[in-house]
C-alpha cells in the first residue's frame, strides 16, 4: 500500500486508465462471445451472427471522429467516463426477456457498446501522451505497448469469461453481473481521474476532426488495409471454415481463437523488446519491413488453401506466425500515433486515426462473410495479402525520421 501511495501523480493517472481499460475490455470480449454462443444456441448462421455486430463496427467509425473532437473539447477524463457509462446501458438492454432479443433490437444494443469501446479506447491511448514527458519516446513505447497488449491479452480471457457466464448464470445474468461491476469501476472512474486530463489548450473547431497532418494521413491510411487484411478472413471466415474444414466443435474454435487473442495481445505487450528500435529509428522503414513479412505469411496459407497442401497444418502454423508478425506490426503503428499526434488536443488525431482503424474493421467484417459465402477462404486470404501489401506500399510514405 505504500508503493501505491509513494507513487507519482502520472503513474497513478496512468494505472486508473489502464484498469479503466481492462475492466472494459473483459466485458466487450464476454459480450462478444456471449452473443455469439447464445445466437448460436438459437439457431442462427455464422453470417447472421457477424451482422449483429454490423452496426458496432459502424458506430465506431463515427465515433472516433466525433469522440476526438470531444476529448480536446471536454477532457479525456469525460469520454472515457462517458464511454464507461453507455457500456453499461448496453449490458442492462441485453437483461431483458428472451422475446424482447430481436435482431434489431441487440443490433442497437451492439451500436452503444460499440460507441463505448471506442470512446473508452480513444480515451485510453490518447491519454498516455498527455501523461509521458516530451521526448522520452522508450517510455512511451513501452507505456503503449503495454497497454495495448494487454488489453487484446484481456478481450481473450473475456471470450473464456463469457463462455463461463454463460453457463453458470443464463445470458440475462452475465450481463447483469457485467453491467454491476462496470458500474462500480465507473462510480471510481469519477472520482479519481483528473478532470484536466488531455484538454486542448485552444477550443477545436469541429472540422478540426479531420487530421492536417501528412504522416498521420498515411499512418491512418496504412492502419485501414492492415486491420482490414486481419478481419477479411478472422471475424466470419475462419471461425466457420474450422468448424466445417476441420470438423471442430463450437467451444474448440472459440477456445482456440480465445488463446490466439490472448497471445496476440501477449506480443504486443512485448513488442518493444522484440524490435529494439534505437534513437531516430526510421517509421518508413521499420512499418514497411514488418508489413512484407506479414504479407509472405498470408501469401503461404493462401496458396497451400489454393493448392490443397497440409491445409491443417499450414493454416494452424501460419497462423500463430500470422498472430506474431500483425501484433507486432499493430503495436509499432499504436506508437507512431501517439507519438506523432499534436500533444495539444491529442485525441484528435488519435481519434481520426482510430477513425481509419473501425473503417478496416468493418470493411474487412463485410467481406469476411461475402466473399467467404461466395469463393471460400483461400480468397479471403488472397485479399488480405492484397492489403497488407498496399499497408506496407503507403507505409514507405512515412518519414524517414520521427520528429517530436
């Protein structure tokens, strides 16, 4: 308790955020999970499934955009606030009667939690630039790095809790669990995070949402294709082609796919160690090297799909290395954001690069399910290598050097 309280003002601002994020996290990944295994139970196709989510994908276009605007504006303390408090509407909406769950209905509900996740992720990562000292770019690595891996750490142990829920206490009562705990971790978010935190000097205009700055332009333009190259084959395409290529039952892909995540976010927590990047470092470089390497492995597993060759053993394999390679490519391109941003207002460049983020997302969800249902998974692939490649081709327009 001493450590806790011997702690500096920043580190201890930093430590609510992160446990902010973390208390989130676990109930957007039980959500998730628990939508998808109840709305099974109920009979639906993995297709109408993933269009549940349509709309939280959507909204999360929109509201990084919007909820930059509101961070500078208001402080990054209320939007992250905020973004807590929908949480919970979202989780009390779904603790309704079994008859009243329409598609619609939880489509609505999958809108506020998507707003939610962005606010409070916008809110989370925009706030470590105000909180690190100017020009110590390791600790503000690191700081990213850690936040951001542990964080996709969590949302697989929240598939696992959601699972677990789900069993033990009904689909209305995990989400009344859910939505109690996320209240109380809002009722200390309002008291001890600084009111302060990430405000703009200078009132934005609200055209401001739209970045001025070349390198981010193209870092939100490269985050786009790379977030769409994982989500064209991982959200629908994978998860069915287990079931129906290899036979797997709905808890072993969920598991599986639950200790991907988890060591996905495991990488990315360590991704400064395993990069090493050394004072004046080149952004152009270094995100065009990680990008061709991801690109060869996606290529790999889509021809040995094309080619029928150890389809099981390739896809498996490739896609750990898959896991590795996007984890470190996502932390690096975290980094740059919010080392790039404008330290005044930085929530609205992280907030339009966020923007660019949800837009992969959902492209890649909506392609995921079509082009899936139409030509199978060897094409999802094939489109994903044709996205990484055109994220590593935009990222060579980087500068050649970071300026702070």
């Amino acid at each position: 308790m001493k450590r806790l309280t011997s702690l500096s003002d920043d580190i201890k601002q930093y430590l609510v955020i992160t446990g902010n994020y973390w208390a989130f996290t676990l109930t957007d990944g039980a959500l998730r999970m628990l939508v998808v295994l109840h709305f099974h139970a109920l009979g639906y196709s993995p297709l109408s499934i993933a269009m549940l989510f349509l709309f939280y994908e959507i909204f999360g276009v929109v509201t990084n955009l919007v909820g930059g605007f509101l961070g500078a504006r208001l402080g990054l303390n209320k939007t992250m606030n905020i973004g807590l408090a929908i949480q919970v509407i979202a989780l009390l909406m779904l603790a309704v009667p079994a008859e009243w769950l329409t598609v619609v209905y939880v489509m609505i509900a999958q809108a506020l939690s998507g707003i939610a996740k962005d606010l409070n992720k916008m809110s989370a990562k925009s706030s470590i630039k105000a909180l690190v000292a100017a020009g110590q770019e390791g600790t503000l690595f690191k700081w990213v790095a850690l936040l951001t891996g542990s964080k996709n750490a969590l949302k697989g142990v929240g598939f696992f809790l959601g699972g677990l829920l789900l069993t033990l206490l009904s689909f209305k009562g995990a989400m009344l669990l859910m939505a109690g705990v996320l209240a109380l971790v809002w009722c200390y978010s309002l008291y001890a995070l600084k009111s302060d935190l990430g405000k703009a000097k200078s009132k934005p205009k609200f055209t401001d949402i739209f970045s001025k700055s070349r390198s981010i332009n193209i870092l939100s333009a490269a985050r786009l294709f790379l977030f769409g190259a994982r989500d064209v084959w991982f959200v629908v395409a994978l998860p069915v082609f287990l079931s129906q290529a290899f036979n797997w039952d709905h808890w072993t892909v969920g598991g599986f796919l639950a200790l991907w995540v988890i060591g996905y976010g495991f990488v990315q927590s360590i991704a400064p160690k395993v990069m090493n990047l050394k004072e004046g470092f080149s952004p152009a470089i270094e995100t065009t090297k990680w990008a061709s390497l991801l690109a060869l492995v996606t290529l790999g597993i889509a021809l040995s799909l094309y080619f029928n060759w150890q389809v099981k053993t390739v896809l498996i394999t490739g896609l750990m290395l898959f896991g590795v390679l996007f984890a470190i490519n996502s932390s690096l391109h975290s980094y740059l954001i919010v080392s790039m941003a404008d330290a005044d207002g930085v929530s609205l460049d992280v907030g339009f690069y966020y923007m660019a983020n949800a837009m992969g997302r959902l492209i890649g969800t909506v392609l995921s399910g079509w082009v899936f249902q139409l030509y199978g998974l060897a094409a999802c692939l094939a489109i994903s290598f044709g996205f990484v490649i055109l994220a590593g081709l935009i990222s060579k327009k980087l500068p050649s050097k970071l300026i702070n």
